[in-house]
C-alpha cells in the first residue's frame, strides 16, 4: 500500500483545484464497502421485546432519530410493535407504533416509552413510523388504508391527529420516511421495485406527494424486493444516503423469509447498495442512532431487535462554488475519536488493513488522505466543511470513506464508501 499524502491546511480546505481535478471521475464503480463493524451484530441487551424493555409483544420495527431535546449519547426512538397496550394507544391485540428515549451506551443503557405517538394509534394496524429530523412531522402506514402523517407544536409534545397522504395511488406498506433534499422535504418509500424520492407538501389539512418521484436505488439481489428505506443526513442536514433492506423471500407470520440489510452510500440509482448482512432469515432493516446501529430480526425464539457498532460516513452533492459537507459518525465511548477522510477516483474491492475492522474500500493508486478531525460528543459526530472551487473542469464523482481511530485504545475502524458528487 503506497504511504499516504497529508495535506498542508490550504489543501485540507480542498481549495485547490489541481486536487481536486486529480481526483475526479464520472462513475463510481460497482465496488467499495459497507460500514465496519467495531462490534458484530447481536441480540440488543436493551431493546429485546416486552419482556424487559417495551410495551407490547414483539418489536418488528425500529427507526431512531436525534432530536434537540435529546441529551448527549441518547436519541428518540420509534418502534413498531404487536399487541400494544391501550396506556399508549393500542387495543392490546394489533400492531402499533409507540415513542421513548434511547440511552444505548452499556454504562447507561435504557429505553423509556412516552405516550408522544399515543394519538397516531387505532383498533388498526400501525407500523413503520418515523420522524422527520426537526421532529416535528410523524409519517407512518396503516397497510389497510394507506400512509398517515401527524405534526406537532414542539418537539416532545404528542403529535395530534394523524391525516391520510394523498398521491400513493394504490400502494400500500411503503415503509415511507421524511427527511430534507435540495431545500425541499422529501418522502422516502418502497414500491417493491425501487426505493424512490417523492417531493410532498406537508399541509396538515391536506398532506400529498407532489410532482414525480425519483428512483434512489435498485435492488442488487436478482429478484429482490428494497424495503424500509432510512434515510442518511448529511452534514448540511439533506439526506444522502440509505440504510435499507431487500426481501428475497417473503415474511410469514410462523416467522420464515429472508431479507438483508443494505447500505446505499449515495441516492444515485447507478450505484448499487451492498449487502451488510446476509443471512437465511428475516432482517428487515432499521436506522443507526450514532454508530450505533439497529435492525430487526425474526428468528426463534422471537422477533428481536439486532445491536451492533460501527462507523459510518455519507458524502454530499454540491454545485460547483457550493459548500461541501462530510459527515463521519461512530461509537465514542471515550470521548477521544478522530477521524480521517480518504478520497480517491473509484472504489475498489475490498481489503483488509492490518487489524482494522471494515475494509478499505477505495482505489489505491489514486488515495488521497485529508488531515485528521475529533469527535468530541458521546453522539459521535463529525463534520469537515470546505468551499469547492467554481470550475467547471471539477464537475464529477469523488470516492470517499472514513478511518475512525479511538485515541484511548488503539481501535481503528473503516467507515462505508460514499460520494462527492460535484455538479
């Protein structure tokens, strides 16, 4: 592996063109790597099911989302779940949707419910709930019906009554989520075919997508099916990427199917998600809460939910001139994480570095290391920002991925493959 370059602070900046026209390219290859986990997947010790954590049976869905009355390391978090007590607004027998704090650090670790999403409940089905990243706007189906959203005066209040969203036609379980794009709110959702990007005004009186939605990833199974689209925010706050999931085999109710968590780096449909698990078995997907990262699984001898540890990282998509922003987030149990930032013209496959745990994923003779960033909070976040040169011989895709180090002990992890695609 050729030594890296460290740049001076001008470069840092990225402000010099002949850099960045070094880097440059106008496809991204079908290649790269998913998050590295700094700790495998396995049943979460918190949220499990009823039994020691929530209200209801069973958890068959999770979504988490930092929010401004979240403290430090801990975040807001929606889960679907069967059976859900009246306290929170079920029956006790259907499928519901219930809110609560999430303190996931194991020398704190806890999930309180709230009763915010009690309203949001019926004698029917509710399920898939998320919330958008002010907070302030609920979406979730109700599979007979279709797909419902709420607002709220602030963030904490419960959210009032939840109204129909016109202009799904005849879909029904799309799985939607809500998240900013290009100065406008976006609905994320499955068609079984394609993940895709619907522009929808939020008129409480009469909430409905509008203008034509735009596919942001395919499946890369043959024959699957995307499901549960979690979408990435950026630094900036735009969603620029997915954590999602392909049903290659349908769920039944005796607990059989098979689908896969995938990590979709950009929102370009012409480059493919990669599987970060594959299993015989159903995982339907979920959300990270800082590089902490959840997903469910149906296997004996119930439903559950998985926890795992990672680092992750999501580019942007800028006009020349603009302001870039890249975002690298981990686990920071010590409050002593920095980050690098690689950039280099494609992917590559991936190989393992030493003792890392991920894989370096990015095209070595083109590898370009910019200098390091702290992460100073428990959330786990990081954000380096720079001004892209207005020329237009820069106009392209760069391949980007993070190195998170933990100062205290030593570990290093691989972040996923992302993009900066200059337009």
């Amino acid at each position: 592996m050729p030594k890296p370059t460290i740049l001076s602070p001008t470069l840092r900046r990225m402000r010099g063109a002949a850099l960045l026209t070094a880097c440059l390219a106008s496809t991204l290859a079908a290649q790269g790597s998913v998050p590295g986990f700094s700790r495998m997947p396995q049943p979460s010790w918190i949220l499990v099911n009823s039994f020691n954590s929530v209200p209801g049976n069973d958890i068959q869905q999770v979504f988490h989302q930092k929010l401004s009355n979240n403290k430090d390391g801990q975040w807001t978090t929606c889960l679907s779940v069967a059976a859900l007590p009246a306290f929170f607004g079920g029956d006790g027998s259907s499928t519901g949707i219930v809110m609560g704090t999430f303190a996931p650090y194991p020398q704190d670790s806890w999930f309180l419910a709230s009763t915010e999403a009690k309203a949001l409940n019926s004698s029917a089905d509710e399920r898939n709930l998320t919330i958008d990243p002010s907070g302030l706007w609920a979406i979730f189906d109700r599979p007979a019906t279709g797909v419902f959203v709420a607002t709220r005066a602030k963030v904490g209040d419960p959210f009032g009554s939840p109204v129909q969203v016109s202009g799904f036609g005849s879909l029904r379980d799309v799985m939607p989520a809500l998240a900013p794009r290009g100065g406008k709110m976006q609905c994320f959702y499955t068609d079984r075919a394609r993940i895709l990007m619907h522009e929808i005004d939020l008129n409480i009186a009469a909430p409905k997508l509008v203008g034509q939605p735009v596919v942001v990833s395919l499946p890369v199974q043959a024959g699957a099916k995307p499901l549960r689209p979690t979408p990435l925010i950026g630094g900036d706050g735009d969603a620029e990427g997915l954590f999602l999931s392909e049903e290659v085999a349908p769920h039944t109710v005796t607990g059989t199917g098979d689908a896969d968590p995938c990590w979709a780096g950009d929102l370009d449909p012409a480059t493919p998600a990669l599987i970060l698990m594959q299993r015989p078995d159903w995982q339907p997907g979920g959300a990270p809460a800082g590089g902490f990262l959840y997903f469910g699984h149906d296997i004996l001898p119930r439903f559950h939910v998985m926890h795992s540890e990672c680092a992750w990282m999501v580019g942007d998509e800028e006009p020349l001139g603009g302001t870039a922003d890249l975002r690298v987030v981990a686990v920071n149990p010590n409050g002593l994480l920095a980050s690098i930032i690689l950039v280099a013209t494609k992917t590559a496959t991936g190989i393992k570095v030493n003792d890392y745990a991920g894989l370096l994923g990015l095209d070595l003779a083109s590898l370009v290391v910019l200098p390091p960033m702290p992460h100073t909070t428990l959330d786990g976040d990081a954000v380096m920002s720079f001004r892209v040169p207005n020329d237009s011989n820069l106009r392209g895709t760069l391949a980007l991925q993070s190195l998170v180090v933990d100062i205290k002990t030593g570990a290093a992890t691989f972040s996923n493959t992302a993009s900066l695609i200059l337009r």
